[in-house]
C-alpha cells in the first residue's frame, strides 16, 4: 500500500485574500483539495476561480459558528424559531458549545442542505464533507455525526474522520468503533488519518510549525491521510484574529522547498477525493 496524502486548504470563500492564496496553491500543485464557507462573502469570487481548477477537489466546510471577527456570517437555511442556529443579532453563536447547545439534528440538516445546495446554484460539485470549526463532532452530550453520514451517503460524499483515532478528542475515541462502523456501512469514504494544528498546541515561530508538520510526514503510515491546513495572507480581513499568524505560516509551508522535497524523499503520493484508492 502506497502513503497516500491529500492536503486541503480549508476556508475558501471566506475572503478575496484566502480565496487568492487557494488559488494560487492549487495552480502549482501544492494542494490537492478545499472546502468552502458558504455562508461567508467572498465564496462567489470562489466560484469564479474554481472554474480554472477543474482537478481540485471541493468538499463543503458545514459552518454553523461565526468564530472570526470583523466579519459575521448567517443561516442558509430558515430559521428555527424553537432551537436557532443564531443569536439575536441573527448571526451564527461565536462560541463552539453555544452553537452546539442552540442546536438540534432537524435544523443541523436543513442547514447542511441549504449551506451544499446553495453552492451547487454557484457552480460547486462538491464531492466530500467537512466542518468548520469541527462543529460535526459536537461535545460529549450531543454529536451530529449521525446527520452528516447520512447525508454523505445519500450525495456520495465523502467526509472528514479518521479510521485511525489518534487525531480525536477523548469524546470521539471513545466512541469512534461506533461512528467508524456507522460510515462503513453506508459505504462512505473516509481518510486513514488526519493531520492538522493539535488543539493542544501553540507554535511561537515559524521554524516551530514547519518542524511538527515535518515530523508527522516522515512518519506516515502506508493508507490514505488528509493533512488539513487554513493557508491565508497578511492582506485578510481576518488578520487581526489570534490565530492568523497560524495561517500565515501554513502558506509559507506549503510553498517551502524543504517541505516539497520531503514529499519526494517519503515517496508520498499527493492525492485528491477524486483520484484517491482505498
């Protein structure tokens, strides 16, 4: 079995300067897939782009918080009076165990819809399924796990867990056997294993982030591993958010010729959703 990677730039459409370094990153080869924000502003300049870059992968990056500032984003889908997705301004919760407190299964799934429909109006064929903020997962009390396999299965979509649970909270390794098993029987793809910034982690330099990224590739297992990264630029409307700098620096790895060589020297093959073999 060959190692296998997909890499992903996450957030696309969120704004014209992200939307430009996707583009860029996927015109020289450096990335094999991304996930739109449809509720963000700038996804109908994504539509536009997508269009030169027939060979990326799209999945939809399900948003159900508005995490970033200056900027907040809305429903797709019509409010549920009885248990909102929004707060009263009308925006998505900001906070993760708000928004996953304020919600339930039906109005998940009717936002998952409206959110994947609305961007096949745009032009998007998506072919995988993902969360920002991994909002999906949920907490220990509540998962909408279920609602986005389900769905996955009846748009042949694949989506974004691991097989393997190294990557997982507690919540989700203790229950992972069960959500695996779920998948498996619908017949829905899923990555070996995940790479992405650890929760637990902050990286103070540059030098720091490209060393822990480094070492998770010269250790990659045979199979099928998605390496998820958020790549964006000084010029974001969202600059001045903690995590930026974090972004900032996952462009410039992914266009650092040590991190490229390390590819060809591991012998790892860069896959998409669309040309992946299990």
């Amino acid at each position: 079995m060959t190692k296998q990677l997909i890499i992903t730039a996450d957030d696309f459409g969120i704004d014209q300067a992200t939307n430009e370094v996707i583009e860029e990153l996927a015109l020289g080869g450096k990335i094999t897939a991304t996930s739109l924000v449809m509720p963000a502003y700038a996804v109908k300049d994504a539509a536009d782009r997508i269009k030169e870059l027939p060979h990326i992968s799209v999945g939809l990056h399900v948003t159900l918080t508005s995490d970033l500032t200056p900027i907040k984003w809305e429903c797709q889908a019509p409010i549920d009076e009885e248990k909102p997705l929004v707060d009263k301004q009308g925006y998505f919760h900001n906070k993760y165990a708000t928004a996953v407190e304020q919600s339930d299964s039906d109005a998940v799934l009717s936002e998952i819809a409206a959110q994947y429909y609305a961007g096949e109006q745009l032009g998007f064929n998506f072919d995988h399924l993902d969360s920002h903020d991994g909002i999906l997962y949920g907490t220990d009390d509540k998962s909408f796990l279920s609602v986005a396999l389900h769905f996955c299965q009846s748009h042949q979509l694949s989506f974004r867990f691991p097989r393997k649970k190294t990557s997982l909270s507690t919540a989700l390794k203790k229950d992972h056997k069960k959500w695996l098993t779920f998948a498996e029987v619908k017949g829905i793809q899923l990555p070996d294993r995940i790479i992405t910034h650890p929760n637990t982690r902050h990286f103070s330099s540059y030098p720091e982030l490209k060393a822990y990224y480094m070492n998770e590739l010269m250790q990659l297992s045979p199979g099928v591993t998605e390496l998820c990264l958020h790549p964006s630029k000084e010029s974001s409307d969202f600059v001045h958010n903690d995590d930026w700098q974090m972004r900032i620096w996952e462009y410039q790895l992914l266009c650092d010729d040590d991190f490229l060589r390390l590819l060809e020297e591991e012998d790892i093959s860069l896959v998409s959703w669309k040309t992946v073999s299990q």
